[in-house]
C-alpha cells in the first residue's frame, strides 16, 4: 500500500473507533453539559471529507521547527498538548523516525477518547508512548519535557487562561526546551467566545454535504450532515487575534521567541469566504519559543 493509500486506511479505521467509543469515553464538557462526542466521535469523518484541517497541513512548518532540537542530540522527550485525534503524534513519530532519532513520546488531553485513538494507532504501528487524561493545567508528571508539540490549541484558552497556560507549559519544558505550535489569527474578532456564525454554520454544512454525497463508512449523507450540524452548533474557540497577542504572552511568560511568522496564504486563497472555528483556511501564526 502506497503511503497516502495507508494514511486514509488509518484514517478510515480511526473513524469508525472514535464513532462506536466516544459516547463511553467522551468526558462530558461543564459548559455544555453533554458529552464531547459530538467532537471526538465525528473528527475524523470530517477529516475523511476534508472540511477540516490536520497538522500534516503545516507538515514542513513542524518538520523545519522541530531540526534543531532533533539536531541537539538530546532525549526526544516530546509532549503532544492536546490532540484531537492521532494525527500530531503520528506527524511527530513520523519526523523523528525519518531523521533516525529517539523519540519518547507523551500525549495530554483532557479526554479520554483522543488518547484512545492514539494508544491505538500507536499499537497499530508498533510504536510505544505515554497518555495521559486531564486538564493540562493541571498536568505535573514529575519530569520535564525537550518539546511541546500542539495545533491549534491556544484557541481552547479564554485570553485570561492563556498566562495560566503558558505558566504550565514553562514548568514541563526543561530550560532551553521548546513550543512548536500554530495558532489561528482572527484580527476582526473581538475577545469573546465564538461558534459559527450562521453563514459560516450554512457554508459548512453544505461543504459537507456535497463532499458526502453517497455516504462515507457506516454513515449515510444524512447522517454526516446531522452530524456536520451538530459540530457547527456547539463548537466554540476563543479567538487568538493577532501576532502581537501572541508575542506578549510568551514574552510575558518566560519565553523567547525563536520564530513567530504570520501565513496569510490559506486565507488570501479562501477569497474572504467565512470559515468557522477549526474550519479549514484563514491566516495563521507559526510559532517556536524557546524556554528561558
Ligand atoms: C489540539 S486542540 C485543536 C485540534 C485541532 N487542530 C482543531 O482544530 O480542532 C483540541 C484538543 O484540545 C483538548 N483540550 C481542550 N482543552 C484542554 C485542556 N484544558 N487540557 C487538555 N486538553 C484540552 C480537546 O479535548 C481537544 O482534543
């Protein structure tokens, strides 16, 4: 099997698992007070008709980002910060693995049904690594880390978090360890919680209905549609605005800034279409800070 044929194979066998276990293992979210299998159970459908992103996107950015610290010849200690599904460990694994490095790999999130997902596509390719389930403000596994590895996940964080964030990232990393992660930049968005709007709820589900058309696995049209509709209804981010918020944050917090790049190609090609939260296109911010 070719390497994209396997990809989609995972893919494809990831789906139909996060759908059967995410309403036992999905930990159920205060704010909505319902499970998050909406989320972790349809991720990869919606990853299967391309109408989200994944970090294998910005492979280069992550694979550039990561050379030095690969270079410095030290542990591999790798935490992957939140993960929606297999695919940033996988990116990870694959990095390391191609530049013949030693990667000893912990995943962090605060549900279980990701970690499942990970656990199992490590098993499926023989590559052991570490899980962990809760809130990673609270994570304090007792060592320290070379990387923190995330997407997208700064947007999970009201900006008044952010510190609190940034504060628990520095005690995991060991000094001179770094964050290697991509931030969505939203400059015409106030500080406010945001969803879809109804344009961008309309947009999206008619994406997903015209990529659906036939049915994909178990799932028939309708389905992927009510299941587009369900996402768009509850999903919410807390919009990072611009490079200079990010800036200050990781100044502010004990960072320096090795590389803060803004890439505003996926939005210019988008035409100025609405995207919602996680929907694919807009601009984004990459990002290595070093811990001082
Ligand atoms: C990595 S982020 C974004 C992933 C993806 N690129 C996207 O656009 O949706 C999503 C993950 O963060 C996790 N998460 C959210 N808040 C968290 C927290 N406080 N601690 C640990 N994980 C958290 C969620 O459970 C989810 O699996």
């Amino acid at each position: 099997m070719s390497g994209p044929d396997r990809q989609r194979q995972d893919l494809i066998e990831c789906a139909t698992l996060a759908r059967r276990i995410a309403p036992a293992t999905c930990r159920v979210d205060p704010a909505l007070g319902e499970a998050c299998a909406w989320y972790h159970g349809f991720w990869p459908y919606l990853r299967l008709l391309e109408v989200v992103g994944s970090p294998y996107r910005h492979q280069g950015f992550f694979r550039e980002a990561l050379a030095p610290s690969i270079a410095g010849g030290n542990r591999g200690r790798v935490l992957v910060s939140g993960a929606v599904d297999y695919a940033m460990p996988a990116l990870a694994i694959d990095i390391y693995r191609e530049a013949g490095a030693a990667l000893d790999l912990t995943v962090a999130d605060i549900c279980e049904t990701p970690l499942a997902l990970v656990r199992w596509y490590g098993a499926r390719i023989g590559v052991s690594l570490a899980t962990s389930a809760g809130d990673i403000l609270d994570y304090a596994p007792g060592g320290v880390f070379d990387v923190i590895l995330t997407h997208s996940f700064l947007a999970m964080f009201p900006p008044d978090r952010r510190r609190a964030l940034l504060r628990r990232w520095r005690l995991l990393l060991r000094p001179g360890g770094v964050v290697v992660t991509i931030s969505r930049l939203r400059p015409d968005s106030s500080e406010a919680r945001i969803g879809f709007t109804p344009l961008e709820a309309e947009n999206f589900i008619a994406a997903v209905g015209r990529a659906a058309q036939g049915g994909l696995l178990d799932l028939d049209a309708k389905a992927l549609v009510a299941g587009a509709r369900a996402y768009v209804e509850r999903q919410r981010i807390w919009p990072v605005r611009t490079a200079a918020e990010i800036e200050a944050l990781f100044q502010d917090s004990g960072f320096r800034l090795e590389r803060l790049e803004e890439n505003w190609t996926e939005r210019a090609a988008a035409k100025g279409a609405a995207s919602g939260p996680t929907a694919k296109g807009g601009a984004y911010a990459m990002i290595v800070a070093v811990r001082s």
